[in-house]
C-alpha cells in the first residue's frame, strides 16, 4: 500500500542492493490499517524447474524461510543460506546484498557501449576466483544472500504475504516469476476450495442465473453455469455450476456409477468465457460459438454433489475471435482444464 513515483523506464540501481530504497520506506514511515493482513499460508508442496537445473519450491511453515543454494557454470563460488526472513532481520541479513555479475557476460556489452551504468561501485563483478569490488564483501556469503533478496522481490509481486517455506537451487528471475504464478494458481484454487456456496452473495460485479440467461441463450438442460461468483479485471472470472444426481446425462453416464462427461466440464468452461467476451458492450447482444479445444485434461471425476468451479481467463480477444484458459475445480482440486477458441457472431 504504497504510492511509487518513477520518472524513469526503471528505478535507479542505487548500490546494486535493497538499501537505498529501504531508507526511502523507513523516511515515508507507515500507517496501521484496520484490515487484517491477508496471508497465503502453504499447505501442500509448490514447485516449479528450469533446464538448467535450477528449482523453486514451496513447503509449510509456519513463518517466512528460505533456503537457497546459488551455483553456477564455473564451479566457483557456491554458496548455501537458511534463513528466517522478517522484519528484525531483513535488513541487516538481505537488504544490504549486492548483486554481482560475471566478467565474461559483461564483457561483450562494455565492448559495444553498453550498461553505462554499471559500475563497481553498484555490482560485484565475478573475474574467474577473483571478486572486483569497490569496497569489501558486506558478507562472506553476499552472493547467496542477493539471490534471497531476489527471490523476495520478485514473490511481492504475490497478491498477499506468504507463509511457507522457500527451497531454491540456481534460482533466476525468470524462474521466481514462474514460480510466482505457480503460487498463484495454488493459492485461488484454496480460496474457491473456502467459498461457502450456500452463503455466497450476488454481489454488485457478480450474476445470478438469470442474469447468466440474460447473456447466455443456453437453458436447462444444457445451461451449465449456475452462476458468476465474480470478475477480475475484464479478462477473469469466476463461476459456479452446481452438480445434482437429477442431471439428465447422469441416466446413461453411467448407470450406477454416475460420472459428468468430461466434454460438458468444457461447455461449462466455454459459457463463462462467452460471458466474459459478451460482457462487452461491443459484443452485447451476439453469440459465441465454439471453433477449437486445445490442450484438454480430466484428472479427477465429478460426480453427484460436488461443487465445480469454474475459473476462466480470457487470453485474447481480439475482433470476432476469442480465446481462452480455463479449469474446472472440486474442493480446491483441478478437476479439467482446457484452452478454448471461439467466434463472436450475430444472433
């Protein structure tokens, strides 16, 4: 909860450390809020992996820890921290790590002019066992500490605060940032996996059924959205399809094993997306019709009394054409996913 002003495509790189910026929090002060801090508390493994060996993961915990091992190409410098982050330590232990960068991926680009504001004064350059700095390593193990700082700063891109532990080898921003949405898709399957359906309120973004009939033509028994929990941006939303034992397809799918067909878990995931697409003032009024499925999964069977929520992201829509990412979740499970393109046409 901060105003962050930048007159710049990027924020200076101050001493190459968390630092500078630290004293400018600690000189804005802060104000307590009334709300509560939301939390992610970790309740089963995350993980994500890169080619080259490199690994994220997340376990419980009940604070905030990271361990890391930082290695690289040359063998050199290998180094390896545990630590319990927060906010008596952060500083002292993180904040102050500088990053640090090797000769010879620096050197084509000091060769062609370029990272003119790059300095030993702001990074720690890496010349073979040598360390070129100008002034001391602020730690013996400052380049294990940067990658902590790292892996930080990239997680408070996080919608809430974490509570887990962080296990990470060779660890880079592009794999922080993929673990990050790893995260995230753990974390709004545990929040639908909470939402009381009973008590769910038709709030001022959200639709009841026939609010959903006003945009969709399909009805029973082919109308497989009950109703849209809510909307995130223009591009999310979320809906909710309520699975009985007096659904037609349960008659012959299958006789004393009733089972939802795995292509109406689709349909369902195809009408919240139209409803995001048709949501559209420009596409009011129209119809979207279904062109192609693309990489879909059935890893668990809906049956008779489940809850399915259906969790969609528009990922283009672009003229007539849409597309779009979808799952379909049980209790916080994946149940289905699928990538769904489709046409927006005249009734």
């Amino acid at each position: 909860n901060a105003l962050i002003e930048l007159d710049a495509n990027e924020p200076p790189i101050g001493d190459g450390s968390a630092a500078p910026f630290l004293e400018l929090l600690q000189k804005a002060g802060r104000k307590e809020l009334d709300a509560p801090r939301v939390t992610f508390e970790i309740r089963e493994p995350v993980w994500v992996t890169s080619p080259d060996g490199g690994y994220l993961a997340a376990l419980p915990h009940e604070g905030f820890k990271v361990s890391c091992t930082n290695a690289n190409h040359t063998g050199h410098h290998t180094q390896f921290l545990s630590i319990e982050v927060g906010e008596k330590n952060y500083a002292g232990e993180i904040g102050r790590a500088r990053t640090f960068v090797f000769y010879e991926e620096v050197e084509p680009l000091l060769n062609k002019g370029l990272i003119k504001g790059g300095s030993l004064e702001n990074a720690i350059v890496i010349r073979g066992e040598s360390v070129m700095s100008k002034e001391p390593l602020r730690y013996p193990d400052e380049f294990v500490r940067h990658k902590i700082l790292d892996i930080i700063g990239d997680l408070a891109l996080f919608p809430v605060r974490i509570r887990g532990h962080i296990l990470a080898a060779k660890p880079s921003h592009g794999l922080n940032l993929q673990f990050a949405k790893a995260l995230l898709k753990a974390w709004r399957a545990y929040q639908s996996s909470l939402m009381p359906v009973e008590n769910i309120p038709v709030g001022e973004r959200a639709l009841d059924t026939n609010d959903v009939m006003k945009i969709l033509p399909h009805r029973y028994p082919f109308l497989m959205v009950d109703r849209v929990l809510r909307f995130e941006d223009d591009n999310k939303a979320v809906g909710l399809k309520t699975v009985t034992i007096n659904e037609p397809f349960f008659q012959g799918h299958f006789p004393g094993h009733p089972i939802m067909p795995g292509v109406l878990q689709i349909e369902a995931m195809a009408q919240v997306a139209s409803i995001l697409l048709l949501r559209n003032t420009e596409n009011a009024g129209k119809l979207g019709y279904f062109m192609s499925v693309d990489k879909a999964k059935f890893r668990k069977p809906v049956v008779p009394g489940d809850t399915l929520m259906i969790q969609v992201e528009l990922t283009k829509s672009r003229g007539k054409i849409g597309k779009a990412s979808g799952q379909c979740l049980v209790n916080g499970e994946v149940v289905s996913e699928a990538e769904l393109m489709f046409a927006v046409m005249d009734r």
